[in-house]
C-alpha cells in the first residue's frame, strides 16, 4: 500500500467506482420486480416503457463506471509496479557483490520480473475488486431480505456447502500456486546458467544430460500447475450445482409462495437474478483470495530483496576529484563468508604502494590476488584491519567518487548488448568521442575497431560473442583508461591476450602505469619485471614483499622459484 501514495486520488477514485456500481447492479432486478408486478399485470404500457428506459439508462451508466473502475484499476497496478520494478534494480545494483556470489541470477530475474508482475494482480484483480464483491454481496443480501425473507432463507439454506467448498478450494490453489512459483524461480535459474554455459555444455557433449535434468524440472513445475488446475475442475461444477440446487429450491418455495399470493409473480422473476448476482462473486471471490494471496507471496519475497541490508554502507563524504594514490592495507583480515575464524582468504596483509608506484601481485590461485583488488573498491567490506587512499580510511570515501577514480581491467571480459562506442563510454554523456579516439589509439585499438563493420558504432552482441578474446580485452583497457583513473588495476588482464596482440598493448601499458599508481595481477611473471614491487601471496599471507631483484636474490624464495620455472617453461614453449 505504500507503493500507491503517489497514486493515491486514483486509489480512491477505484474504490469509490466499486461501491457505487453494487447497488446499481442490485437495482435492475428490482425494477424488473416492480414493472412485472405494477405494469405488465395491469396493462400500463406508459409506466412500463419509463421503468424499462430506467433501466437502460441505468445498464449504459453501469458500462461506463465499469470501464473506467476496470481500466484505472489496471492502470494503478500497471503504475505501481512499473516504480517497484525501477526501485528493485535500483536496490540489486547497490547490493553487496556477496548477494550475487550466493544468489542465482534466475532468481533475481524472476523477483524483479515474475513476482512483480504477480503483484499487480493484488490491484487488477485482488484487493478493490474483492472490495467491489462483497459490497455487491451485501447490497444483494440486503434487498432479497427486504424483498422476501423466507424466499431468502430458502435461497440461503445450501450457503454453509459453498462456504465450506470456497474454503477448501482457496487453501488448495494458494499451496499449488506457491509450489508453482518457486518451480518458476528454479526453471528460471536453470535456463539462464545453462543458456550462459552453452559453450562448455557443447564442448563436454551434456546436452542430452541437461535436458533430462530440464525435463525433471519442467515435469515438477507441469505438476504444480496441474494441480491447481484440479481445484479449478472440482470447485466451479460444485458451485454450479449449489447454486442450480438453490434455485430449484427457490422455485419450489416460490411457486408455493405465488399460489398462496406470500410471493408475488415479479418476486420470482427478479429472484433467479439475484441468485446469480449473488454465486458469481462468491464463486469468483474464491478465486479473488487466492489471486491476492499470490500476489502476497510475490510482494513478500520482492520486500524481502528490498529489505537486504547486504550492501556497501556509502557514509563516506570525501569526494576528490583526483587522487594521488598512496594505496596502505595495515593487518587485513578478511572472509567471503561469515566465519572468518575458520575460512579467512586474507589473514592480516599488511602491503603500501608509494604514489604513481606500481606493484604486482602473484602467487597460486586462490591465495587472494583478486580478492585485495576487490576490497580495494569497497566491493566487500573487511571484517578487520584498515585500507587507506592518500592517508584516508577507505571508510571515509563516498563510494561511488572513489570507483570513478579507479579503473579495473579484469580477465574475464564483459561487454553489454550494445554498440562498441556505448561499451566504452559505459553511456557517460561526459566522455567525447574525441576522448575515446585518444585512448584507443594510446591502447593500439583503434585501428582493429574501425575494421569492424561500422567502426565505434559497431553492434556488439551480448557479452562480446561476436569479437575475440583479444579484441574484447583490448576494449575493455580503452573503457578502463577513457576515465582516466588515478589507480589502475590489471588483473591477469593480458592473459587471453595472443603474443600478437599482447605486444601491442605492452607499451601502452607501460607508459600508462608510469603515470598513475598501478597494481598488476599476472601469471605471466615476464610482464611484471617493470613493476616497483612485487607482492607475493601464499593462502591469503604476505610470503615475500620486495623489486623484482631483491625476491631473486633470496635462496629458495617462493618467486624466485616461480620465476625460473615460468622462464623454463617459456624456454621449452619457444
């Protein structure tokens, strides 16, 4: 309900709509009662055409209140969620990198999409419109009592079946429906890991064994909707026959009733209608329920996101326009995961890189090379210890002025559907093409990128498909360095790279780090012997620290071993 305040005069004007259209329905079968009764039988053609003019009119007004309480009723939650989906994504890009380490992107997408949709029900067809059957219920009961109480009881005696049947099929559907939308959740996460690996799913030849497994999961979420199905079969006959049976009996009764002159001819022309004024909005209330505890459900786990408090705490103030990038980890300790006494990746580094310095990082993989590069963002927040910029605790930076002061360049290469000039601008109207030019001809881009069909305004595909390995890192270094950042991070960025290609960029990579605090991540220890120091990392310690000639020189040191068996194995490859 909070989400409608902003559209709050059409909330009201929808819930105005459903209490005025009742007794407007209800009304028609009781002027039919009266024309029946006091003009037909008595031959007064006049007062008959009035009341049957009456209730055209009425039946044309009743259209259009009906028009507009069902067209603004959609539009209200059409409205709502369109600001709750806008509010969602704003939420999930802020939220902590550890909420998508541990959470399907399936499962994100079918939040911001499925549940949400699931949530304009409540407004399209659950809380006004529920609100408009049983005022009608109401206005119906109300003028069958003052028009016949005994027809009314008659009428009313087979209720307490289809109180019971509403009852029982409303708990039915709301148990398949909520097995039904977490199928959808796990289908959802499913397709999109599955459509994203489809190389490796290919290259290991487990297509058949995917789609068995798609197969299952297709047959569970069938079998959910079944179900619900089952209910709809059994409930809608029964309510049928209930209110079939209701009106035999009213028939009964009634005839009784005009043969004794206790009921009037015009009684049992207006009752049938009122009984089914009465059955169809109990009938569909049942349903109604079961819509508006989906979208519940739906809304309750769409506020569960919102209410994820997993996210950077940005009450920082500094904001320089430039850094100098004096980078300090004093004593970090650090865990992916709560328990940082059992499963720490970082344990107590302590490193600092002079301003314009640069300092590469090795060690085996996991020993936490890429986990410093992400704290130094502020993607993860560490559990102890101090990192500081130019004297500052981290802390104190805004977060979003600190990230556009550092530029990444990471291994794995993402590129977004969209033309190669958008990619590296990533649609910052402050970046001029003249600006993109410069950078990607520094890199040594540019010429590949006007080969390409279109040049800078070449379509390319989701995540890159349709450009190499190598080109797509060679973008990803014009992105990085177009924003002109004060500290640059490499990680293993030039590992996909061909030798080819790798001699292009080496230059422009060593004159770009020549001007700017760097930190550099590689296997390929032969790229890093320009770097002032280099760090080594044994399982999250600090194992050696020092220039590349100071690490040589210490007998069975851990990089110095490293390095001569790189440069063997470089030795044999050549």
């Amino acid at each position: 309900m909070s989400m409608v305040k902003p559209y709050k005069t059409t909330f009201y004007f929808v819930t105005f709509l459903s209490l005025v259209m009742a007794p407007m329905a209800v009304w028609r079968p009781k002027l039919l009662q009266k024309m029946v009764d006091d003009y037909i039988f008595t031959g007064n053609m006049s007062g008959m055409t009035f009341l049957a003019s009456l209730v055209l009119g009425m039946l044309v007004v009743e259209v259009v209140l009906r028009y507009c309480f069902l067209y603004y009723a959609n539009w209200l939650g059409q409205a709502t969620i369109r600001d709750l989906r806008v509010r969602i994504f704003n939420h999930v890009t802020n939220l902590n990198l550890r909420y998508f380490d541990k959470t399907p992107i399936g499962q994100s997408t079918t939040r911001t999409i499925n549940d949400i949709e699931a949530i304009n029900t409540i407004f399209s067809e659950g809380s006004v419109t529920i609100l408009a059957d049983v005022t009608t219920i109401f206005f119906v009961l109300l003028v069958m009592f003052t028009t016949s109480w005994k027809l009314t009881l008659v009428v009313l005696s087979v209720f307490p079946l289809l109180i019971w049947g509403s009852i029982k099929f409303k708990e039915s559907v709301r148990k398949s429906y909520e097995k039904v939308r977490n199928h959808i959740a796990t289908m959802n996460a499913f397709l999109q890991e599955r459509i994203g690996g489809m190389r490796i799913v290919q290259i290991f030849n487990a297509e058949q064994r995917e789609a068995d497994k798609f197969r299952q999961i297709n047959r569970d979420y069938t079998s959910a909707n079944l179900k619900s199905i089952m209910a709809y079969a059994i409930f809608f006959p029964v309510v049928d026959i209930i209110s079939a049976l209701s009106l035999g009996l009213m028939v009964w009764y009634g005839a009784r009733g005009v043969l004794s002159e206790e009921v009037t001819i015009g009684t049992m022309v207006a009752f049938p209608l009122y009984i089914t004024m009465l059955y169809r909005p109990i009938r569909m209330l049942a349903d109604k329920f079961n819509t508006l505890q989906m979208g519940l459900i739906a809304a309750e786990r769409v506020f569960k996101l919102l209410e994820n408090t997993d996210r950077v705490k940005n009450t920082g103030t500094l904001a320089p326009a430039r850094l100098k990038g004096k980078v300090e980890f004093d004593q970090v300790w650090f865990s992916y995961s709560e328990d940082l006494e059992n499963d720490p990746v970082l344990k107590g580094v302590s490193f600092d890189i002079p301003q314009g310095k640069t300092l590469a990082i090795v060690g085996s993989t996991g020993s936490g090379k890429t986990t410093i590069i992400s704290l130094l963002s502020r993607f993860y927040e560490i559990q102890s210890g101090h990192i500081r910029i130019d004297g500052h605790d981290l802390h104190d930076y805004d977060v979003f002025a600190l990230r556009r002061r550092i530029a990444v360049v990471l291994q794995d290469v993402f590129l977004f559907a969209g033309t190669v000039m958008e990619n590296i601008t990533m649609r910052d109207p402050n970046i001029t093409e003249e600006q993109v030019v410069s950078a990607a001809k520094m890199i040594g881009a540019h010429a590949f990128i006007q080969r390409l069909p279109g040049g800078y305004q070449y379509q390319v595909m989701e995540r890159g498909a349709t450009l190499s390995m190598g080109q797509r890192q060679l973008i990803s270094f014009v992105r990085a360095l177009v924003f002109n950042p004060d500290i640059l991070i490499l990680d293993e960025a030039t590992s996909s790279i061909d030798p080819e290609t790798e001699s292009v960029i080496q230059f422009a990579i060593e004159k770009l780090i020549a001007k700017r605090t760097s930190i550099i991540i590689a296997h390929r220890l032969s790229t890093i012997r320009h770097a002032n120091n280099i760090l080594v990392l044994d399982k999250g310690e600090v194992s050696e620290f020092g220039s590349h000639d100071t690490l040589m020189e210490i007998e069975e040191g851990k990089y110095r071993d490293m390095y001569l068996q790189s440069s063997a194995l470089n030795q044999v490859l050549n």
